[in-house]
C-alpha cells in the first residue's frame, strides 16, 4: 500500500516546526519520516528538528529526519528505498511555498505509486491579524488544507482564537479548525487509523505563476555575541523582518549555544545543543519583503552584536 503523506504548510513563524517536533516526540511506535524544507542557505530547521544540519538522522523511537536537498520527488524517492521503509511521510514546507504547487509535485505518477497525500495541514499563529487573511499566500495555505492549527494561543489574548476562526470562516475555508497548545495535535486526525488504506487522490488546483516576495539574508560570524547589543540590534531590524531564526553563542553563556526566534513580532531565546566544532559560533537566518533589508545595513548592525573583548 502506498504512504500516506502528511502534509504540513503555513506562513513564516506560524510553528510549522513545533507541530513536527511534537509529532517526532510522540510517534507511539509509526515510523515516521520527516522532510524539512527550509527558506535560506542556513538549514536552521533541520538544526532544531533532528538535532543535525544535514543528512538523515535516525531518532530513538524508530523514526528519521532529513533535509531536503535537491527536489521533493527525489528526496522523497530516497525515503522509500530505506529499509524498512517509513509508515507515514511528514513533510514540512518552507513558510513561502504555496502548498497548491507542491500537491501538484506530489501528484507524480512516480510518487503516486509508493505514497499518497493524506492531509494537508496548515499552521496559523492565532495572534495573526484577520486583515493579513486578505493577503495572497496565506489564503492559498488555508484554502489547501484540510486542518488548520491555532498556534501560539499562550501568546496570544483571551479572544485571538475566537476571531481568526471567525476570519477562517469568513473566507469559506472547508477546512476543520483545532487548536494546537504547544504543537499538539491528535494524531488521529493527522494520520490513518488503518495503514492499509491508500488515501483517495486529490485535486491539485490550478498552476499559480510564481511570485518572488520574499528574500533571506544569512549572516554569520565566528565571534559569540553580545546580547545586549543583539537586542538592540533586533529592535532596529524588527520593523523589516517577517521572520528570523538562528543559533549562536554569547559572551554572557560561553560554550552554550542558544536558540533565536523572530516571528509576528515576538522573538524568543532558548538553550540549545553545546556547540559543534568548526561551525562558526553564530549563524541567524533573517526573511524579508524583497528589497526592504539591504545585506549591507543587516551587516552593520549585527557586526556591532560582536563580542570585541572589551564588555558591552
């Protein structure tokens, strides 16, 4: 019987990753594979997701994550000559794609014959504003999936699930709508109760032209940082960033790396993994509107977040 493939979509920061952590952590014994697609030349997600920048990570409970390098239909094919093969195929998009695009991709006759589109689920930060509804991408996201996932709701006020439902049905979204307290999901509703079952075909939609909306601008220094200056840095680039993300050290925590959020105009700082050997010492992806942030002015203000030896 084919694969079922789960399919995860949404917008920058919406917590695309979250949702696929908690699906790893949780697998009660499926084996799943997961395919990370990240937006930018520093694969930051799969850092997160698998504990590793590259390759396929086997984890404990039996399943595995991989970057996806080169095309989706061949990594995918590369997933389905493992032995044994994976039960369930979780694909993760980057927060830029629009999913139509990629249902169309998966509709390969190739593919088709050894894994099926299952579910497509999209991802929405609950704080989003309904107005940002309106915009092109993120109905397309919504319009594709077949489950929608409030995230963020403990971020977010009392009434912030209450009117971005109110929003989803506003655009006539057939999709159901859950809320996901910190990435989780039933997985009765992600996945077939019967692995026997191959999921019905669907309908890709028609082919959008592609727009290019968005650009990543990568920085990366050898230096840990200093973090006040990098919260001052990020206060002056916020106004620009639609998301951003990374791992770095600082001067305050020698030998720790720690994790960097941006998204919806919060950012967050976590511990992370110890550092690895011959990776430079701060690595942050930034996503922007095309021509809102010149690398040149990015890389004036996160060289001052230098550690110089000298204090703050």
């Amino acid at each position: 019987m084919p694969v079922p493939i789960l399919l995860v979509t949404g917008f920058l920061g919406a917590g695309k990753t979250t949702v696929v952590n908690h699906l790893l952590a949780n697998a009660d014994g499926r084996r799943i594979a997961a395919v990370v697609n990240d937006f930018g030349a520093i694969n930051i997600d799969a850092e997160l997701i698998a504990g590793a920048s590259d390759g396929v990570v086997s984890l404990a409970n039996g399943c595995i994550c991989c970057s996806l390098e080169g095309d989706l239909l061949r990594t995918l094919s590369s997933l389905l000559r493992r032995d044994p093969k994976p039960e369930y195929i979780v694909i993760e998009t980057s927060g830029v794609a629009d999913p139509a695009d990629i249902v169309r991709n998966l509709m390969d006759p190739v593919i088709l014959r050894e894994a099926l589109l299952e579910t497509v689920l999209c991802v929405m930060d609950a704080a989003t504003p309904p107005a940002a509804l309106d915009d092109a991408l993120q109905r397309s996201q919504l319009r594709v999936a077949d489950i929608v996932a409030l995230s963020k709701l403990d971020l977010a006020d009392e009434g912030a699930g209450v009117r971005m439902r109110e929003a989803i049905r506003a655009q006539r979204v057939p999709a159901l709508v859950v809320d996901a307290q910190h990435g989780a999901i039933p997985s009765a509703l992600l996945f077939p109760a019967n692995v026997d079952r191959a999921p019905a075909p669907r309908e890709p939609g028609p082919k959008r032209p592609a727009e290019e909306r968005f650009e990543t601008l990568s920085w990366t220094s050898d230096q840990p940082l200093s973090l006040p200056r990098l919260q001052q840095a990020i206060g002056r680039l916020a106004p620009k960033l639609a998301r951003a993300k990374g791992l770095f050290e600082t001067i305050e925590q020698p030998g720790r790396q720690m994790v960097f959020q941006f998204a919806g105009g919060r950012a967050t700082l976590a511990p992370g993994e110890p550092p690895t050997e011959g990776v430079p010492r701060a690595r942050i992806v930034f996503i922007a509107e095309l021509g809102v942030l010149s690398k040149a002015e990015l890389d004036g203000i996160m060289e001052a977040c230098v550690a110089d030896g000298k204090g703050c």
